[in-house]
C-alpha cells in the first residue's frame, strides 16, 4: 500500500471486534501503518482469532470484550451490522474514558441512534461505512491495501463530537480511503440506490431468469454474470442490511419498479422514441459514473 | 486460437454483410481457419470496408450487394437485427442456387419468418446467434478469436431445410462455438431473461439512481458498475432489440416486476426468513449458472 507510514500512532490499543474480511484487512493495515499501536482481535471463536494472530492481523487476542486490559482508546466494530450495537455493548468496560468507537456498517440510521445511547456521555460514537467490500469474505481475502483509494462514508449526527469526528476521518484518510461526511439517514437513503437496490435486482434477475427452467443455461451469458454477481453475496450479510434499511430501500425498490413499468408502457405502446431515450439516458449516465470524480 | 485448420473448406465464397464487432471478428476467424476461402466484405462505406481488408478480415469488398461474382455461397448478415431483412434482400441476387444465409442477429422469431420468406425456394435462410458480444464494438476491437468456447444458439424453424442446418451447426462449431440448436421462439424467450431484461434492469437501476442527484456519485461502488456495466451498450443496438422481441420482452419485465414487488411485500411485512430465502435461493441459483455445463 501507497499510505505513508508514521511514527506518531493516533491511537495506542486498537479492539478489532470480529476478524473477517475486513476486520482483518483493518488489523493488516494498522498494523503495516503504525507498527507500535497494539491491535487486539475480539471474537467469540478462539480458532478465528489465532488465525488472525497468526497472519498478522493482530497482536492480541481477546473472547472477553469486557475484560481488555489496558483500556482501549479505539474500538472499530466489524461485525454484521445487526451485532454491533450488542458487540460494542459487550466491549464498553474495556474502553478508555472519552475513547473513540466506529464500526464498518454498511447502514447507519437505526445503528447511529443505538450506538450513541449506548455511548452515553462516556466513549464517542462515529459511525463509518468504508465502501471496501468484495463478494469474497473472510479472513482468508483480507489485504492491507483492500482499502485503498476506495471511499470511506463517515456519518456524524448532530450529536457527534466534532473532535471524534476529525479523529475519525483521519483515521481512514491515513489508510488511502476518501473520506465523505452526511448524516446517517442521507446515507441510507443514497446506498439503497447505489448498493442495496441493485443487489435485490440481481437477486430478482436471478428468480426471473430460473423461473424459465434449465434451458436459460446455455444462454446465460457474461452481461447477466456480471450484472448479477452481486447476488453471490451472503445471505446473512444482506438480510441484515435489508432488515435494517428496511424504510429507505422499500423506497428504492418501488423507485424501481416504477421506472421498470413505465419503460414496460412505452414498449408496448412502441413509442420508439423513448425507448432510444431510456437507452441513451441511462448510458450517459453510466458512463459518468465511471468518470473518477 | 485453438480452432484446427482445415485443408478442406466448407465454403468457397463468404459474403459477410456488415464489417464491425462481429462481422470483423467472422472475417478473421474464416480467414484463419480456410485461407483458401474468399471472403467478400460488404457494406454502405467504402472506408469502413477498406479497414476490414486492411487487417486482413476480408478479401474483397463490395457496396453493390447485388451485383458480387462469383456467386456466394454462404452470406453472413452481420448488420443491427431490424437491417438484416433489408441486407439480405439486397444481397439475394448475388448467391447462388441453394446458398445458405445466415445471420448473428439478438432475436430470431419474427427475423426468422421475414427471412424465410425473402430466401423463398431458392436460397435456404438458417438463423444463427452467436453470444459473443462484448460492450465494445466496431471493427477496432475484432479478433479471430472472439467466438471461442462462447455458445452459438442456432435457430431452424419447421421450414428448415436439414442439410443446411448441419452445416451452419458446423460452420459455427468449427470457429470453436458450443452450438445449441432451439426453435427462434424458444430462443427469444429465454433471451428475454437472460439478455435483454437485465439489460433494462440496470438501465432502471442507472434511472433510479440518477433521480437522487450528484450526491450519489461518490457512493456508487463496484457492486453497482458491474451490474450496470452493461447499460453502456449502444442504444442504436438496444433499441432494435427491444422492439423486435417486444413480446418477450415486456412479459420477462413483468415477471421482474412481481419478483421486486413480492420482496418488497415481504420486506415490509418484515417476514424475515422469506428476506432470508428469497437471498439464499438467488445466490444458490447464481453460483449454479457459474458451473460449466
């Protein structure tokens, strides 16, 4: 990785509580930056946690969050994002007084205003949302440079610490990451379009398409793989992302639907016109997207 | 490529309508295999025409289609699938008696019958599709070996003649092709589903994304470029498509439309475990399509 490395840690122990692909890849990555900082995995599996000793991922290792000692200054919860208000609960009496929490959530409405309740007036909640996934999981695929130049989400509410905040965001600044700030609900609302909408309509592609039987097999081509290979994604990773932005994605998928229906409408009334349009449109728009900003 | 070359050519004299993507990438490959084999390249510019043979895809070249001698043998109709019709009639009065047509147009059930009819009893008409498209086109991005290990769906109709079924079946498997043989309705049917509603999908999802504005450029991920990396193909192409498997096409659209709404009920419900297998049978589905055949 291109990060530069320092001599001046911002943090001295570093709880990684869960060390799948990214976690791991956190530990790798703290670890290759500031050598000295103790990074301790937390987890409930000691056999997952010596692995992730072993490869380097972390110093410690720790099955009892609640009995870290010494306290940590961060705590980054990497854990599906339906357990992390439970595993930061679990891990509170080992944190430092005025300590920093975050996690890498890919929602963060609900999660925000439970994270901070529990943060009381004593540790400092910033939720983050690293946009550094892969359809690989596990400790197996992570890298210390799976961060690097993507975009880090930082969600502050108007309850955050504007000192954590900073603390935060040059934390995945040091890691190669670009660093976004808007509110918890700004982002739920833009990743059900960009993120968690797609993924139910390459799921839906995938029911549509197998509904037809065994004979769409060989007609299964590499536009439709790649169009769905986000639908190979975990079951248990998504249903926890759907059931937490259950509000904002119903909205993105009747958004959907409606835009599906209307382009349907013009089909079939063979307004040519607008079909080109739809075509056009939305390929000028893609091709934008891919413009690095 | 890996293709064997043959010492006996199954044509003596290949018209290929249209000298872009595909018909380029033919050119090559026919020239590879049968060097013997003349290869006429025909089409409306003469600049277009002059590349083809520059980089050695065709022969000779032509921009009265009706008036090429010797008379072919075989004409490949290599032009956007609403243009074949028109090429192939163009062309009629340069093949010889009994001349096999075919083409690599998207959809085949109403093409099939128009064809069927300009060939008459004099030439036999053999639909052909050959999935190996590629979002780039023109004639910059062919290659010989374009077509290899891709499927090749061969479309006869009742009205085929058999002889000339075999040998489009061999002529394709001969350029490496996996060749699958099914009536022009079938095939448009499963393609509706496999091809040209994902297609519409991640155009709707690039829709859907564009009606939140700019600030949801940076939160646009991998995930969402691959499943809308196809929203970038050519809507000249696209629209042909869509209105020629109008059919097809707009019952495959409703289909996703009542997988999408019948999540969203479920999600809104908060039906967890329907969430839950609705996930696993698409990731279940999606990584059986990924197996070989």
């Amino acid at each position: 990785m291109t990060a530069v490395k320092s001599d001046d840690p911002p943090f001295q122990h570093i709880g990684i509580f869960g060390v799948g692909l990214l976690g791991g890849s956190l530990g790798l990555a703290v670890k290759h930056l500031w050598p000295q900082t103790r990074v301790v995995g937390i987890g409930r599996s000691p056999e997952r946690l010596s692995e992730a000793a072993a490869c380097g991922a972390v110093d410690e290792i720790s099955t009892m969050p609640g009995a870290i000692e010494p306290a940590l200054d961060l705590l980054i919860v990497c854990t599906p994002v339906r357990m992390i208000p439970e595993h930061f609960s679990q891990t509170l009496p080992s944190l430092a007084s005025g300590a920093i929490v975050t996690d890498v959530g890919s929602t963060k409405g609900e999660l925000t205003s439970v994270c901070e309740r529990i943060a009381g007036g004593r540790v400092r909640f910033i939720g983050s949302h690293p946009m550094a996934g892969s359809h690989k999981t596990g400790l197996a695929a992570a890298s210390a440079d799976l961060f690097e130049d993507r975009v880090c989400v930082v969600t502050p509410s108007s309850a955050s610490d504007p000192e954590a905040l900073k603390r935060v965001q040059s934390f995945w600044n040091a890691l190669g990451m670009r660093v976004i700030t808007m509110t918890p609900g700004e982002h739920d609302r833009l990743t059900a379009r960009s993120s968690h909408a797609p993924h139910i309509a390459a799921a839906a592609l995938c029911h549509a398409a197998a509904s037809a039987g065994d004979a769409i097999l060989p007609v299964i081509g590499s536009g439709f793989k790649d169009a769905t290979r986000i639908a190979c994604g975990s079951p248990d990773v998504w249903l926890d992302i759907c059931m937490d932005n259950r509000e904002a994605l119903c909205e993105a998928l009747s958004s959907l639907q409606d835009v599906l229906g209307a382009f349907q409408q013009r089909l079939q009334d063979g307004d040519e016109r607008a079909v080109y349009e739809f075509l056009e449109q939305a390929r000028r728009w893609r091709e934008g997207a891919d413009t690095p900003s």
